[in-house]
C-alpha cells in the first residue's frame, strides 16, 4: 500500500477501482449538481505524507513502550500517525484532503495481549500521556482525534482472536480488535450468526461496536449491540473490569452497561462474549411494499411493532426523496412500471418503499411476512415482491465506497442520524428535511431503518455541492443548525454513531448536569491521570 493521504482516509482500498452501482451514483448527482468545484477540499490526495512535526514522544518514553510491546509493534511514521489520527467523519476527510491534519498522534502502538495493555495505560498514566484506542477507525463523530497527541492503541492488528464459542449458551467470547467479516465467518462455519451488521461491517471491529454503542442493519429483530453483548473484559489504567456471562442478575447497576458507549473514555475493552443465533438463511423470506406516502408507511410499521406476532430482522422504509432517487438510479423512471404505480396512486415524491426481511424458523418467518403484507394492505401498501429488498441486501455495504468519489467530484455528503418517538417522528423528520432542503442545491434522502415498539431512528443523507474554499467552515455551521433542528424537535444526539467529539458539547445539556457529573466521577475513579481519549463525550 501507498502511504499517501488517499490511502489514509480512504474507505477500504485506495487502489481498488470503484463498481458499477457507484459509478451511477455519482453520475446522477454530478449531473445533477452541475459541479466544477476544484479546491483543496476535493484534493485527491494523491502524494506521499510527509510532515513538518515529528513525533514528540520522548526518547525515554519510546524506549519504555518498546520494551512492552516489542519494536516491531511501535511505529512513529508520518503515515501511521496521520492514518489513526482520524476517523471517517466528513470533517476528518476535509482535513486529510487538505493536507492539515492538525495535532497528531506521536506513535501508533499494536498491543498483543490484556497484559500489555495494562502495562501500557499504567506507564502513560505515570507519565500523562494521553491514549486514543483505536479499532478500524470507522467512526464518524471526531472519536479518534488526538488533541493532545500521545499514542493510539492498535487494536486489530493482533487482537483478533476467537477465545472460546459455547454452541450451549449460544455465545461467542473474542478479542476486541476482531473485524465483522472474520467473526461471521467463524461463526457461519459452526451454523450460527451474530446478527450484527452495520454499513461498515467490513471495517469496523467488535470493541469499536460496542464502543460507539452501535447497532446492525437487522437490529429490529437481532438487537443493538446492547443487546447482544452478554459480558465484557475492559482494562482501565486503575485495573482490569470482568463483568460475568450470566444471563440475568439483580446485583445492582449493570456495570456492563457504562462501558457500551463508552468510546475510549474509561478503559480499552479487550474481550467481548456476543449472543449468536442459529444461521438459517434457507429460511429467509423477503417481501417490500410502496405505500402511498410516508404516513402510511410508518403506520404499518408502528402497528408490526406492537402486533406482538413478530418483528422482521431488516425492516426499512426510505421517505419519498430516497424512494425517487433509487428509482431512478434503477432507470425505471417513465417505464411502464412507474406509469402503471402512478396509475394506482403511488405518485412520484410521494411514494415510498418499504423492506422487510425475516429470518429464523420457517414457520416463523412465514407468520411475520403473513401479517406484514395484512397490515400493508391495511395501509394502502402494494405488495412488490422480494426483488427491491434482495438487490438492496446485494448493495448493502456498496453506498459506504461512494463518498470519496463523490467528494473527489466536488459534491458534499454526509449522513446525520438520530431517535424519536413515534409521536414526534413525522414533525422531526419535516423540520430536518425543511432545513436541509433550504441550503440551494440539497438533496435530502430519509429513511427509517431501526425499529422499536415506541419508535424508530431517522437518518439522513444528504447531498449538495461543495462551498468551494470555505467547504470546511460552511459545512460546520450547516451541521450545527442541523443538530439544532434535531435537538429541538425532540430527537436524540444520536441512535447508533456514538458522539465522540462531533456533538459532546451538547451531552451534558442531554443527559443533565448530574448525569454528566456521575460520568466524570467514574472517570475521575478508572482514568485518575485523564489519559484515556481525552475529550470525547465531553470528558
Ligand atoms: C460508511 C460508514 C457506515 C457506518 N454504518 C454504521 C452502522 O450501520 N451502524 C453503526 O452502528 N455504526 C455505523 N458506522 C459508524 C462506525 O462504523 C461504528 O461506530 C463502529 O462501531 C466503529 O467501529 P471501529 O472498530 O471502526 O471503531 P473506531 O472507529 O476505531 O473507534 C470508535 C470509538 O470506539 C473506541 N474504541 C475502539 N476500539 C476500542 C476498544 N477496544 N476499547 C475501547 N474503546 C474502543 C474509539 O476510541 C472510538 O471512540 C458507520 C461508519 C461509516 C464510515
């Protein structure tokens, strides 16, 4: 690999050419934008990283690390520092792109056991240098800054193995540093899946789940990762935390719960033992509808969710926006199909798609999908058959290569996302979509894609060109209004990002004062010298 700044803040492989269903993507939207901006915001980044400002770590403290981990586990390389100094927020790749990244981490450490990583948090804890846990930097919330540089934890380079799969209790206990696709394959070998699947499945490790307190594209029927986690090993620099594999206890506060979430604050999570379900993909049944606008659409959703006769694993539903573009990425616009939709009431920017997919038993998946298309009926849907939701689940990690392309084009995109309960669902998604379509030239693309019996999350994508040399500085004053509108109207700072360092400044408005200061306390008691990612969550 290049250590140029592409490959740095580059999704997957810098090198590797970009497939067909991008490819028209960013053609619909640079056709559509018309854009020819050419700033140092869409830089290719093509070059070498080569840096003015050298690590700062003291030869001493090198010296002392290195003999921890041994040397080939240590690097202060211009590359490296750069690379996990960031994440994949918008922001991040500005700034990458630009060729600034700001204050950098001084080394980059790969830790091969918990033993390590004790040594390591209890020497910077000594010497005040500040710790940034890394997994494969996927996050999109500012969680991997290092403003005041010192080291970054490695966490998948070694730690990554399979400690033990229990077939009887149905769980998994692996390292943290474990990444999606190596986890469900150990697990589909044995006939059994975790069932947890975001969009960055393929670079996102399992601590970094639980970290960001994330959830799955199939979270409406496997659960977040709250839910799937059964217990948790997490070595802080006062000590290392076991919390048990019980199923259930009344032994006070779940302590498990304060590390889902924690992102880095409190410790580094280096073991975690995950729920599995039985892998029975023979079973699955796919079905989608178009409903004739997004009230009824989410009518028939709410209405499954409290039908008590089952979830679907995938349950989606893309607002009128979202329903347009994919059409007409798919060129069935003015086709006979759309004519013939139009015909029966399913109007072009009204319409909308829903997906749903269940899995498990036969029976089961056979009662889920029955009642679905009842209350589909019920609401006006018309039923579409399994295509719509097969080809989403063909594509499903695909839209997460799209943004460098489009950013190398000149076009901003950038997703926001939160929770709502049902009754303020529609107001909330009215006034985010208000405000992002009164910027010129925004789309807008909605869709609800986790789903609980009091409500749902809404997340957004939206789109526009960029604001030439002031991209940077215009786009972080839209994206606070936006977290205004968000705030306002009764959403939460997020559903499953996390906030790292993106949206923190408005946690203890959130959660409290109190609730906030019970957070410092904890920290204050696992984290005495504040090393451990210093500033996220506010802390
Ligand atoms: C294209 C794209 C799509 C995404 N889709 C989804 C989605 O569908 N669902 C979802 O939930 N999220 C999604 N995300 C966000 C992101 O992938 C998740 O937050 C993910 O859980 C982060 O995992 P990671 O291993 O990359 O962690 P990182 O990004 O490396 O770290 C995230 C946070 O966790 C901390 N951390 C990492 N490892 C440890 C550890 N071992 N111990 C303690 N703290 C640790 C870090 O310090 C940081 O605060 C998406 C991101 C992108 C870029």
């Amino acid at each position: 690999m290049q250590k140029t700044w592409r490959a740095a803040f580059h999704w997957g492989n810098a090198e590797t050419p970009i497939d067909h269903s991008i490819a028209k993507h960013i053609e619909y939207f640079t056709q559509l934008y018309n854009v020819k901006t050419n700033t140092s915001s869409n830089l290719p980044g093509n070059e070498p990283i080569v840096l003015k400002q050298k690590s700062r770590l003291k030869a001493a403290d090198l010296s002392a690390l290195t003999k921890i981990v041994g040397k080939e586990n240590i690097t202060t390389d211009d590359f490296s520092r750069v690379r996990y100094s960031a994440g994949k927020f918008y922001g991040d790749l500005l700034k990458l792109r630009a060729k600034n990244p700001g204050k950098i981490a001084d080394a980059v450490v790969a830790p091969r056991h918990e033993e390590e990583i004790l040594k390591i948090l209890q020497y910077c804890s000594k010497r005040k240098i500040a710790v940034t846990p890394f997994g494969a930097g996927s996050s999109v919330t500012r969680a991997l800054e290092t403003p005041k540089g010192g080291i970054v934890l490695d966490m998948a380079r070694h730690m990554h193995r399979v400690i033990e799969f229990s077939p009887v209790n149905s769980t998994i206990t692996v390292e943290g540093g474990i990444l999606g696709p190596a986890l469900e394959k150990h697990l589909n070998e044995d006939g059994f899946t975790c069932g947890h699947f975001p969009q960055s499945f393929e670079y996102s490790t399992v601590a970094g789940w639980v970290a960001a307190r994330g959830a799955g594209q199939a979270s409406t029927g496997y659960g977040r990762i709250e839910d799937l986690t059964v217990a948790l090993r997490v070595v802080t620099p006062a000590g290392i935390i076991e919390t048990k594999d019980y199923p259930a206890a009344s032994i006070g506060p779940d302590i498990k719960q304060l590390f889902l979430g924690s992102e880095g604050v409190f410790g580094v999570i280096s073991r975690v033992t995950l729920k599995v379900r039985r892998y029975k993909p023979q079973n699955t049944r796919h079905v989608s509808f178009f409903f004739r606008n997004f009230e009824t659409a989410t009518n028939a959703m709410r209405e499954m969710m409290h039908a008590q006769s089952g979830v679907p694993h995938l349950f989606r539903i893309s607002d009128a926006e979202e329903t347009d573009v994919a059409l007409k990425m798919k060129k069935l616009d003015g086709t006979m199909i759309d004519k013939v939709l139009t015909f029966l009431g399913y109007r072009e920017m009204a319409r909308c798609l829903m997906l749903v997919s269940v899995e498990g038993d036969s029976k089961y998946t056979s009662l889920v999908t029955k009642k679905m298309k009842k209350l589909a009926r019920k609401h006006g849907g018309l039923a579409v058959g399994s295509y719509p939701v097969k080809k989403w689940l063909e594509q499903r990690y695909s839209s997460a290569y799209m943004r460098d392309p489009m950013m190398d084009a000149g076009i901003r995109i950038d997703t926001i996302e939160t929770a709502v309960s049902w009754e303020k669902l529609h107001g909330l998604h009215q006034a985010v979509r208000q405000y992002i379509k009164a910027q010129p030239q925004t789309s807008c693309l909605t869709h609800i894609s986790h789903v609980y019996e009091t409500g749902a999350n809404l997340y957004f994508v939206f789109a526009s060109p960029m604001a030439g040399p002031n991209e940077a500085q215009d786009f972080a004053k839209f994206h606070k209004g936006l977290v205004d509108v968000i705030f306002k109207n009764g959403g939460s700072l997020s559903h499953h990002h996390g906030i790292g360092r993106l949206t923190s400044d408005r946690l203890r408005e959130e959660i409290g004062p109190l609730a906030h200061d019970i957070l410092k306390a904890i920290k204050r008691q696992l984290d005495p010298a504040g090393i451990m990612n210093p500033g996220a969550l506010n802390l």
